[in-house]
C-alpha cells in the first residue's frame, strides 16, 4: 500500500496548532509576547520553535477531525504506513504523531526550516505516496502524490477539484456561522434584563425617552458581554476541553478559528464602548468597570475560592447599576443591597451544580476551579444561608418608611416573601437531587415554575404601585 502522509492544522485537527500555542502562550507569559515581534523578525520557522518551546501544549485534548481520524486508525490496522507531514514546530508534531502511535518521525518545521507546501515535498522520499491536506499550499504534494485525500468544506473541494483529481473527500460540514453565533452565546444576553429593572421599580416604563435609553444600554452591554465571553472561551479552551458539555463550545471543538474568536472579540468591544459612550459618559465608565471586572473574573479570579461566587454577583448587581445609569433613575440601597445576597446564591449554586456533576462522574478535581469534591455541603450551606439572607432583606425593605414613598398599597408587597422563600427552597432542592446541570440563571429561563412564579411577582408589583 502507498504510504499516507497527513498535514496536521486544518486537516487532522480542526484547529491550527501553532495559534493554539500562541494563545496558550498570551495567557501564562502574556509579558512574553513582545518578545515573539522579534522572534518573527528571524523568520517564521523561528518563531514557532520559540513558541512551541516555551508552551506545553496538550494534543490529547486537541480537536480532531473524527471522522478523518477514524479512517486513518482503519488504513494503519490494515498495515498502511501513516506518517505526519506538517509545517507545525516538531516538538508538537512528535507529540501528536506518538499520541495517535503514527509511523516514522514526521515530517515537520524546525528552527530553519518552514515545512510547508513545496518544502513538505522534498522531505518526502517516497516516489509513489498518499497526501491528505486542506488548503491551497498542499496544491503542490497533491499534483505529485498518486492519492490525493482532501479534508475541506465543500467550497474550497469544488474550487480544488477543477485543478486535480480528488480520490477521498471527507466534508468539514460544520456551519461557521452557527458556531459564530453560539460564541456570541445571545442567551446570555437575559441576564441584561437587570437593566430595566430600576426603570420598572421606579414605575416610569411608560416614560419612552428613558426606555429607550435601557434599550440602548442593553444593546451596548450585550456586545461588552458577548465580547467577555468570546475571551473568556479563548483563555479556557483546556479546561473546557475536559468538560463533557463545554467542549461542544465553538473555540474548544474547533468549530470557529481562534483568530476569527479574537478579532470577533475586539470588535463587540469596540461597538459595546463606543455605543455606550454615545449614551452617556457615566454610563460608559460603568461598562467599562463591568468589563474590567468581568476579564478579572474571566482571567484570574474565578479560579478563587470564594472570590469567584462574589465577583458574579457584583457583576449582576452593576447590571441594574448601570441600569440606573443610563435611564438616570434613582436606585435604593436596598435593591443594590437584595440583589448582591440573592445572585450570590444563584452563584452558588453555579458551584454547587460544578462540584456535584464532577462527583457523578467520579473526577478528582473541578476543572478551572480551586472546589474540591468535599466542599459541596459548606457550598450548600453558604449559598442557602445567602438566598434566606435575601429574603431577610426584602423583609426589611417592606419594614422601612421607603415603601411608603413607591407603593400605594405596600401590603400587597408582603406576599412576594413567601414566593421568593418556595423559589429559593425549591432551586436548591433541585440542584441537591441533580436536576441543574447548567447556569441556575439560563435553568430558570427555561423552568415553567420559575416563569409563573415571575409573572406572578411582576402583578404584585404593578398591583401594589396602581392599586
């Protein structure tokens, strides 16, 4: 059988190592990318050696082509030679090339040399072979090669095949532009929502000037969110990677590439800031702290014991901040004050949902989080403790002269405390028997009781500011 050779970037992965490498290197020796300018300096080949050097990248939870894969593991059980032939660093080529027990040494870029399109072809000493690639620079093996393997989406296999003769396809089918808009993840967008809430306590909904400024600051801090969130997958494409549900996310199944995820990034933080400039200045230092925080969150501090629960729930709470901000309405200590106990809860209970599905699956550790499996009843009993303290809160607000000032009818107001306590109860109860297996905020989007419960509290509201 004629030997196969097998590019790496694009082809057997999904994804290209050396921005993998370059990523992975921004984020634990981000002070070292003003060095790689220079390494640049010194030529291509260069500055993949000095970035594959000082890296470790984990190919074992690289994303592979499956399907590619599959058959290449078919070709060598019937005893054809597969060899790795890729203009990658040769550090990271001989770590994929043992990982998936290739033949030979494979064919790959040093210091000096770029192996990469011609190059690849002189090092390649058979006279009859197979070539598997992606992309134009492989045009050059292909015309010589006896077997030509492509791993493309169905435009580039109709423009190639016009030049020459295809043998084996296997279809790159995903849809760039679905992963591009789970990236974004709108869903999340809900949670913005908080903005209109000081304008909604306050009663001016019908007010269309101040509305419509809530809507352009939702605008405004849904692109700052998406971008975070775009960031925040890029930093965490490993422990992702090691998630049973995260690594269906764009970045870390390589649906999407990593530079397209960081161009994409910068320009919702662009427009975020820009739009949020134009409503106001004292909105747009608000945005700005948000996302400073959040990339703190992203970047460092959700990998603290504790700090982490109480940094999500600032940053639900500067939603409704900047909420008053934008619309430049009033907003109580006393809402500023409920909404930090009750979305430290809810971000309890994020934890509590991380430690108790990687209990189930028997895993030592919880991946990008300093919990460990024997902290889940301190979790339980410190984000229950934080939901009642809530409630206490919203006792004590019914209590106060304030009340006065906002309702007509504050007694009516008396029965969202047991709605919020049977909520509260109930969310907790759900995520001890394991039935939250996602953000408790997206859970309670999607829950009927949480949605009846929701309309039922909005009534009381609006009956108790009317009536």
């Amino acid at each position: 059988m004629k030997p196969l050779y097998v590019d790496l970037d694009g082809t057997l992965l999904k994804t290209d190592s050396l921005h993998e490498s370059l990523f992975l290197l921004l984020k634990k020796y981000p002070w070292k990318l003003f060095n790689s300018f220079f390494w640049l300096l010194k030529g291509k080949a260069f500055f993949k050696t000095k970035v594959a050097e000082i890296t470790d990248l984990n190919v074992e939870l690289l994303p592979y082509h499956d399907e590619f894969l599959k058959w290449i593991k078919e070709e060598k059980s019937k005893g054809r030679k597969v060899i790795l032939a890729t203009g990658a660093n040769e550090k990271i080529a001989k770590a994929v090339s043992e990982y998936l027990n290739l033949d030979e040494v494979p064919l790959s870029s040093n210091e000096e040399i770029n192996r990469t399109g011609s190059k690849k072809l002189e090092d390649i000493a058979d006279e009859s072979f197979a070539y598997a690639g992606n992309e134009i620079k492989d045009l050059a093996i292909w015309e010589k090669a006896d077997e030509v393997i492509l791993v493309s989406n169905l435009g580039f296999k109709n423009k190639i095949e016009k030049k020459i003769k295809i043998d084996k396809y296997f279809p790159d089918s995903r849809s760039k532009l679905n992963a591009l808009l789970k990236a974004l993840r709108p869903h999340q967008w809900s949670k913005n929502i908080l903005i209109f809430l000081p304008l909604f306590l306050a009663h001016e909904y019908s007010n269309t000037s101040k509305f419509l400024d809530a809507i352009f600051s939702f605008f405004s801090f849904s692109m700052v969110a998406s971008s975070v969130y775009i960031f925040n997958d890029l930093s965490d494409l490993e422990s992702d990677r090691r998630h049973k549900t995260k690594c269906k996310r764009s970045f870390a199944s390589g649906d999407v590439s990593l530079l397209v995820g960081a161009f994409l990034g910068f320009a919702l933080l662009a427009i975020g800031l820009v739009s949020g400039w134009l409503l106001s200045s004292q909105f747009f230092i608000v945005l700005a702290a948000y996302f400073l925080l959040t990339s703190l969150y992203s970047f460092r501090l959700k990998s603290v014991l504790i700090i982490d629960v109480i940094i999500l729930s600032c940053l639900y709470t500067i939603r409704i901040f900047a909420g008053a901000v934008a619309t430049n309405t009033p907003v109580s200590h006393w809402l500023l004050t409920f909404s930090v106990f009750f979305f430290l809860s809810l971000a309890f209970i994020k934890r509590y949902v991380e430690i108790y599905d990687s209990k189930e699956e028997d895993k030592g550790e919880i991946a990008g989080r300093d919990y460990h499996l024997h902290d889940i009843q301190q979790v339980l009993a410190l984000g229950t403790a934080s939901g009642y303290i809530s409630v206490l809160v919203l006792v004590f607000y019914l209590n106060s002269d304030r009340i006065f000032q906002v309702y007509h009818n504050p007694k009516a107001l008396w029965t969202l405390v047991p709605l919020l306590l049977y909520w509260m109860s109930r969310l907790w109860l759900l995520a001890g028997r394991g039935q939250i297996h996602e953000d408790p905020v997206v859970f309670t989007l999607k829950d009927k009781v949480s949605f009846v419960l929701g309309v039922l509290a909005s009534l009381i509201l609006i009956f108790a500011a009317k009536f």
